[in-house]
C-alpha cells in the first residue's frame, strides 16, 4: 500500500540522517525497522489502514524531531567546531529520548492489530471505541525521556485512531503546502506535556480536486514531438479513423461542414491516443500554420485559466493575468480571426463545461476547427450534427489479442484447451479497451518467461472485473516503485516531464533503494524503464538516439492515483481556485504551486514540515517571482528549514533569500529557464545539495566554495566562468557526475583544479585557451565519462582550434554522445567504439571523415554541421554505418559528390540535408532504401530538389521541402583567416 512505501522512504532517510548526523544509531535504526515491519504487516482493510496511517504520522513526526535538532546543531557544527564533543554528548541524549519514543510505537501498533486478530469479530465490540495511546496507556503524563515536540509546545499527545473504527478513502487530484516552528528553543525533555496526534490536530495536506491547468506556452508543441508511426496505428487499429479526421479538419468550410468535431468514447478507449495521432499528424501541421493548443481539464475547471493557456500557446506574447473573462475571450476571438489555428480541449466532461466555452469557438470565421474529447456523445449532440461525432470503438478481437501478445511478449500461444480458455477470459476482461490490453500485458512482461502463463492463471481464477486493471497494474508494483510513479501526479495532468528532472527529483526525495554495487543514478534509470515497460509511464518525446527526452503519465492513470496521494497527504496544489480556507493547512509536506497568492506565504507556522516546493507558476513571464522569497525568508527566519527538494524550474527570476544557506537539508535546487541573475553567495553552505541547475540563466559566476561541496552530484551550468581555488585538496566534488555548461579560459585552473574532478559522467566544456593540453589531457582520461561536448573559441567568441595535437579519446569506453565545435588537425581513428550520437561543428576537415566514421558499430545519429568537412567528395564505406538511423549534412559548402557503397546504411530512417549548395544529388543507393521513412530538404538549388523529386516522389516517405532566411552567425560574416589570428594556437 501506498503507507508502507512512503513510510519505507521516510525511515531510509531517517537512516542516512542519524549516519551523518547522530551516534549511538543502531538502536534508533533498529525500532525503525521495526515500525517498517508494523506497517508492512497491516493489510488492506480500511480499519487497518486506519492504524497504518496514525504509524505514518508517528512515523512523520520523528523525522522532523531528528532532522529539526539536526538544523539546530548544525550552526553550531560551523560555528564552534572546538565544542564538537559536547555536541556528541547532545547527539548521544537526543538519541536515547529517540530511542526510547520509538520503540513503543511499533510495540503499541502490534499489541493492537495482534488483539484485533484475536477478537470474535463481533460488530458491536468493533463499535467500543477503544483509544490506545503512546506512552502511558491509561492517557497520563507522558514518561521521562520522551521527546519534546520543540516544534510546537502545545501539541497533545501521540493518538493513534481504534481500528475498530470505521473508514473510507477518497481517490484522485494534485498539489501544495506545509508547516512547522521552532523559536530557537533549546532542546529538553518534557514530563508534563504529552504529544497528541490525531485527525483532528494535526492534516497532512490537503489535495484540491480543482483544474489544474498547465500555462506554459511549450506545452502543446510538445505534443508534436512524438509521431505515431504506421505499425503503432496499424497495432490500434485507427490508422483509417486518423485519415478520415484529418480529412475532416483540414476540409475547408465551403462544403458546410461546422468547425467542431467531437471524439467520444469510454474511458481507456483510446481518444487522447486518438486525438494525439491527429495532432501531430504532419497534414494538420501543414494546414494549420499558425498554430495548434492542446488544454486538458477537469471536473472543476477554471475559465480564465483555460484562455489564458490558449493565448500563450497561441503565440500571444502580452501578458494576460491580469485581463478580465471578458478581455481574454475578446483577445482570443481576435486570433481566431486573423489566424486558422487547431484547438484541442481534452477531457471535456460536462454541458456546464461546454457552455462556458462554446461562444469563444463558435464565433470564429477564418478556418479554426475545436477538437473535442469527451466521455459521452450526449452533453454535446447540440454543438455539431452527427456526422461531426466520432465515436471510438472497441478494438476488434483479433486486434487485441494481437496487442496484447505484443506487450505480453509472447510471440506464440499454445492450442490447449487451458490455454484457449484463458484467451477467451483476457479478451472478455479487457472488453477491448486498448488501456487494459496494454496495461496487462505489459504488467504480464516483467514476470519472466517461464513464470508469465501461471501467473496470468492466477489472477483470471480471481474474480476480478475490466474496472479492476488499472488498479490491478498499480498494486502489483513493488512499494518502491509505487512512490516512483505516484510522484508523476504532482506534475500537472498530461504534462510532458522532462525525464532528466524526474530523475534527480527521485534522487533526491529518497525514492531509491540503495544498491551497493550501482550508483543511484543507474537504479534510477532501472526503476524508469520498469515503470515504462509496465505502461505506467509513456514516453512523449524521444532524443534523435531513441532514448526518452520527456515522459507522461496517462490521464486515466493521473485520475486513478490522486487519490492515492491523498490518502497519505502526500503533497498538496495551490491553485488560482484555491480559497484562504484552503490554504490554512498544517503539516504538508510537499507544496505544489500553479498559482502566486502572497496570502498563505505571510504566515511561516503553516509551513513548519515543508520538505518539497515545486512551482508551476509560469502565467507572469515580466514580473519577478517574489512569492517565493517570501516564502522562504519567513520559514528560514522561524528555524523551520526543513525542505529537501526547491523546483522553479520555468518560473521567472524567483526572488531568493540570501540565506538561502541556511537551508541545511537541501538536496535540489532547480532555477532552470529562470533567467535569474545571480544566486546567493550562501549557496555554497548547503552540505547536502546534489543538485544544482542554473541552465538557462543570466548566472555569470557562483561562490568559490562550491568546490568544497561533498555530495553534489549535477551541476547544470549556463556557460559560466566558476573561480576555483587552486589547491591540493583532492576531495573537491568528490561525487560530481554532471557538470555541463561550464566555460573554461587562461585564468580557470586546470591542473590541480578541474583535473581532480575524476568520476564525470556528462560533461560540457566550452573553452577560450592559449594552450588546452591540460583540459584535454584531463578529459581523455574521465574514463567514466558518457557524454562529452567540447567548444573550442577565441577570445571574440568565435570558433577556434583544438590545439595542434589530436584528441586522445581511446580511454572513454563508455562514451556514447560527443558533440565537437572547433577545428580539429584530424578525426581521431580511435573513437570509442560505443558512440551512439556524434555531432561535429566547424571541425574543417580535410580528410573525408566517412571511413572512420562508419566503423562504430552502434552509431544511431551523425550530424556533420557547418564546415565540418571541407573537401568536395564524401563516400560512405561498405557495409558500414550499420546502425546509423538519422543522418543530418548541413552547410558542407564544397561537397559536391556523395557516394553511398553497397550494404551501407542498411537502417537509415531520416536525412536532413540543409544549404549545401553544390550537391546536386542524393546517392542512388539511398533512393531505394526501404528503411528510409523522412527526407528533409532546406534551402538546396533547384536542381537537387528537381532530382530529389524525380526519384523519391512516388516512394512511401515524408519529402518535405524548406526555405528559410537565415541570420548568419557572427563569424560567417567574418574572413576565416583574420578568424583563426585570435585563435588558441
């Protein structure tokens, strides 16, 4: 259950606090452990969850006693460290009060269930009411050594609620705040002032069922980026619906068809994969060249928000939050008539819904169409005539079952009579729904094959109904994993996460189960692709490699676990419907923001637990964020720096307090797409930050104590000059995996600075330097290094040289991405063989780079950009390139010929060839390619394109044909030999 894995969590984390923080561990960490069995032990029933949960809270309550005396101590840890053996003495006292508190909580818990099973079972003993309480069970004075709540002086005592009371869970929402206070009392024991925790007292969030609308201009496009191909519509069995709608949207209005269509069906039917297949589907991107918005809403929609989405993603550039109904409707009626745009409004569930919105579409007169998604026919057979209604259907059996192998991983299914009677028992349970199909095999893939049949057996001898899968998928998922996946509804529902964000925000919540033999980033990763392959999470944009750039939750899946999240307070939304009452909530301990109200900011006391902050808020793009200084002054000013995890990422110049140091127990602070000027010095205080990410920020430099950072782990960087001491300290950022965007002249220490950074993963490293053999030296040997960019330029910024001597990479066996700007005295024959993406830029080869090229047996992307080869032929090798998927020729201003050998390229996918002007064909082997699916054509002479015509116009491809006016960049305009006279020769 969802208790037992976040209680699961919590004490890891307790764990790593009392490792670090607090002697005499071993006996705090073995009632731990037993509180985890408590809990685990409970099952299903609602008035076991009951005392499950009242554990929880316990459970809650001393994590912040250890992790608040922690905060308090650590000004002391800094300041005084001569006294660091008192300290030891103060660690050692709050472990014993610790211990001696933790250890009747699963005692008490066991006693009870332990009677419960012993019980007759009878209705009215069930009714009695028992209260059982912590500490003295008659409800006296709580004994000596017993914790003091310091967070709050007025707390009753520990309460947990009989189980023989009755109960019900609630289910579905996403996000918001939490509270705690500590007056920089000193710690002591309390023998007159037992702690109370009940219901009543003490909530640990509150999740409102409210519209949680995502206002980010990006968002829709997003949508484009992952295509449906014809296999994954021929597997659905709507490559002809997806035909036939398309038809219908982009048919003009002359043949007196209305400008709304409809897509109705149940619920896991398949209409958002549906909706999405047209949307990206190129034709709809071609007639509608001004735009397509996509909004999804809920029940409990809010109107201004749904406008004012649509004007961001619309390419309305004024700022909109403070317009009335009225002006956002004027405002979008006004694009609708200069412009023909796609709108799509997901989820539509109600006549009411409808009615609010009907007059902003319906006045439109310039070739706008509205896509509508709902779950019925009914509430909208006014707005259009039948035959704009398009209902999904069921798949037909042979599809499902076809589908259902597929996901299984089955490639075959045995004749017996067993085994026809289970066929026949998935189908009628999956009541072709495409959701359950892919659901259930998909769950069926991770058994193994020779324990896969059984357990199918199993479950179909259980009466379990079609309503059951999606519940059925989530419970089979190790407790770890379901605090993975229930993590993805505090992101706004069918947003597009990106998965590099996902990660580290996993890390640093303490969602992953330590493996001695891996790093946590890889069983990171492990868990990411467990929850994919089961469907729980879909991929929505892919890297030209394959691999997953952003990723969703489904919407079924998103209504199903929000009321998970609430039974177990995990987190709580503040949104633009949220009232004052709604707000005025204690002990929450992840706060989720979709919109800025300084009134529940002003009062600390409601934030007190607050362990994670993630902000939505992206409506103000002109107006600095100051909402969040606010909040954070006043909870670091009332001692109640508690929070792990600080996300802003998208939210614009967010007002940080200078004491952002402060925050002891920070593990992430993401400030990306901020534009944020400058950062706290006292960042470079946080002992537990793992990740920093100022991308996309005007940050130009951070404190030179960075350096002195022992668990920071990914640094994300906006190419920034970092002052670091040159010094013989060898731990300098031990743990340091990512540090990217980092900018590197005369005056950066090299040697006996960055040198000593020797465990990187990802690194990218632009550099402006009279002699770069130290840099360079020091990266061919970061031989745990995956993904590697490298900018050589001159003091003007232009492109420069890779020093004299060529690049050593022999070392890097496990890189798989490299990505070269500068030139280059030659392609290095010993790349690692690994390379899934190379990228070179300016690189001014002399030697055609094909032949080495085509020896890396796993090459999926090349991109050979702007001058990285200079001579006037290229001929790719036989037999070579035998993975290479995407292949992008741009600005090659003297090739002239392009051979393609036999056998080469045997997988190619895509070709993007942009301004080379003295090619005038495409090798005649890739003419007859079968592989070949998209050719891409930009500002090429007519005759190429005439050629490119002739011979691949009747072949089964996308052949797209492009003219742009590009700037050029500052050195194009520049003579390339006074260019390379600044060079770092």
């Amino acid at each position: 259950m969802e208790l037992a894995a976040e209680a699961s969590v919590v004490i890891e984390r307790l764990k790593d606090t009392l490792s670090n923080e607090i002697t005499n561990k071993r006996v705090i960490e073995n009632a731990l452990e037993d509180m985890q069995r408590a809990i685990a032990d409970t099952n299903d029933s609602e008035e076991f969850k009951k005392w499950a949960e009242g554990c929880l809270h316990s459970l809650y309550y001393v994590e912040d006693s250890v992790e608040s005396f922690v905060l308090d101590i650590a000004p002391q840890n800094k300041k005084w460290s001569f006294l660091m053996n008192h300290t030891l003495l103060l660690k050692n006292f709050l472990g014993c009060k610790l211990t001696k508190k933790m250890k009747r909580i699963p005692s008490d818990i066991k006693r009870v269930i332990n009677e419960k099973h012993k019980s007759t079972g009878e209705q009215d003993a069930r009714s009695n009411g028992t209260t059982t309480y912590m500490g003295d069970q008659n409800g006296a004075e709580a004994e000596d050594g017993d914790i003091e709540d310091h967070n709050d002086e007025d707390s009753a005592k520990v309460r947990l609620i009989c189980p023989k009371a009755q109960c019900s869970y609630p289910m579905i929402p996403e996000r918001e705040e939490i509270v705690l206070e500590v007056d920089k009392k000193p710690l002591r024991c309390i023998d007159d002032v037992p702690l109370r925790l009940d219901r009543e007292n003490i909530s640990l969030g509150c999740i409102s069922d409210k519209s949680m609308m995502l206002d980010r201009a990006t968002h829709a496009r997003l949508i484009y980026t992952y295509s449906y191909d014809d296999e994954e519509l021929e597997m659905f069995d709507i490559k002809q619906e997806v035909y036939d709608l398309v038809e219908r949207l982009t048919t003009t209005a002359d043949d007196g068809r209305p400008p709304i269509v409809q897509i109705a069906g149940k619920m896991g039917s398949g209409k958002t994969t549906l909706a999405r297949a047209i949307y990206r589907n190129r034709n709809i991107r071609n007639h509608f060249e001004s735009g397509c918005a996509w909004v999804t809403i809920s029940k409990k929609f809010n109107k201004p928000d749904i406008l004012q989405n649509l004007l961001k993603q619309m390419g309305d550039s004024k700022d909109s939050v403070d317009l009335t109904t009225n002006e956002l409707e004027s405002r979008l009626l006004e694009c609708f008539n200069k412009e023909k745009y796609l709108i799509v409004l997901d989820d539509v569930q109600s006549e009411q819904m409808w009615e609010e919105l009907r007059s902003v579409f319906l006045g439109s007169r310039n070739g706008s169409k509205l896509l509508l998604i709902t779950t019925s026919v009914s509430p909208m057979w006014y707005v259009s005539p039948p035959n704009c209604i398009h209902k999904v259907k069921k798949l037909k059996k042979n599809y499902s079952w076809n589908l259902f192998m597929k996901k299984a991983g089955w490639d075959t299914w045995e004749l017996g009579n067993e085994h026809q009677d289970s066929k026949q028992r998935v189908l009628d349970v999956c009541s072709g729904l495409p959701l359950n199909i892919v659901l259930l095999g998909s769950m069926l893939s991770t058994k193994g094959d020779t324990n896969r049949f059984d357990y199918l057996q199993k479950m179909l001898r259980t009466n379990w109904e079609t309503k059951d899968i999606v519940s059925l998928s989530y419970t089979d998922l190790p407790d770890h994993l379901k605090l993975c996946v229930l993590y993805l509804v505090l992101f706004p529902k069918e947003y597009d996460i990106p998965v590099r964000r996902l990660f580290r925000l996993w890390l640093s919540e303490g969602f992953v189960n330590p493996k001695p033999d891996k790093f946590p980033e890889d069983v990171v990763q492990e868990n990411f692709d467990d929850l994919v392959k089961r469907s729980l999470i879909q991929i929505s944009k892919f890297r030209s490699d394959g691999s997953p750039r952003r990723c969703r939750l489904l919407g079924v899946l998103h209504d199903y676990l929000l009321p998970k999240a609430q039974n177990i307070k995990f987190f709580h939304v503040h949104c633009s419907t949220c009232s004052t009452e709604d707000t005025v909530l204690l002990n929450v301990r992840r706060l989720v923001e979709h919109a800025s109200s300084r009134d529940i900011y002003s009062d600390a006391s409601r934030f007190k637990h607050l362990r994670s902050y993630l902000s939505f808020n992206f409506q103000r793009k002109d107006t600095p964020a100051k909402e969040v200084g606010i909040l954070l002054t006043s909870v670091i000013t009332k001692g109640f720096g508690l929070l792990r995890v600080l996300d802003l990422e998208g939210v614009y110049k967010p007002s940080l307090p200078e004491n952002l140091g402060e925050l002891f127990h920070l593990r992430y602070l993401g400030l990306r797409w901020t534009f944020l000027d400058a950062l706290p010095s006292s960042v470079g205080d946080l002992p537990y930050l793992e990740t920093l990410d100022v991308k996309h920020t005007n940050i130009n430099n951070l404190p030179t104590s960075m350096w002195k950072s022992k668990k920071l782990r990914h640094l994300n960087l906006s190419h920034i000059r970092l002052d670091m001491p040159q010094h013989s300290d060898t731990n300098s950022l031990p743990t340091l995996l990512t540090l990217w965007g980092l900018s590197v002249d005369d005056d950066s220490p090299v040697k006996n600075g960055l040198d000593r950074l020797c465990n990187l993963r990802e690194a990218g490293i632009t550099f402006c330097l009279t002699d770069c053999d130290h840099l360079l030296n020091w990266i061919s040997n970061l031989t745990s290094l995956q993904s590697l960019r490298l900018r050589s330029i001159n003091d003007v910024g232009h492109p420069s040289r890779f020093g004299n001597q060529p690049l050593s990479l022999s070392k890097l066996s496990n890189l798989s991405h490299l990505n070269l700007l500068g030139k280059l005295p030659n392609l290095p024959e010993n790349l690692p063989q690994g390379l899934k993406v190379v990228t070179l830029s300016l690189s001014k080869l002399t030697d055609d780079p094909m032949p080495i090229l085509g020896k890396l047996q796993h090459l999926n992307v090349l991109r050979l950009l702007s001058d990285s080869y200079m001579g006037k032929e290229m001929v790719c090798p036989q037999r070579g390139f035998k993975e290479l998927r995407v292949l992008k020729i741009w600005k090659l201003k003297n090739l002239e010929k392009w051979d393609v050998e036999e056998a080469a390229m045997e997988k190619l996918k895509e070709i993007n060839i942009r301004c080379c002007y003295k090619l005038m064909s495409i090798p005649k082997i890739l003419r007859k390619k079968t592989s070949l699916r998209e050719l891409i054509i930009t500002n090429m002479p007519e005759e190429f394109k005439q050629n490119v015509n002739k011979y691949m116009r009747s072949r089964d491809l996308i052949l797209t044909f492009k003219d742009y006016d590009f700037t050029p960049l500052p050195w194009e305009h520049a003579d390339h030999t006074s260019d390379e006279s600044h060079s770092n020769e």
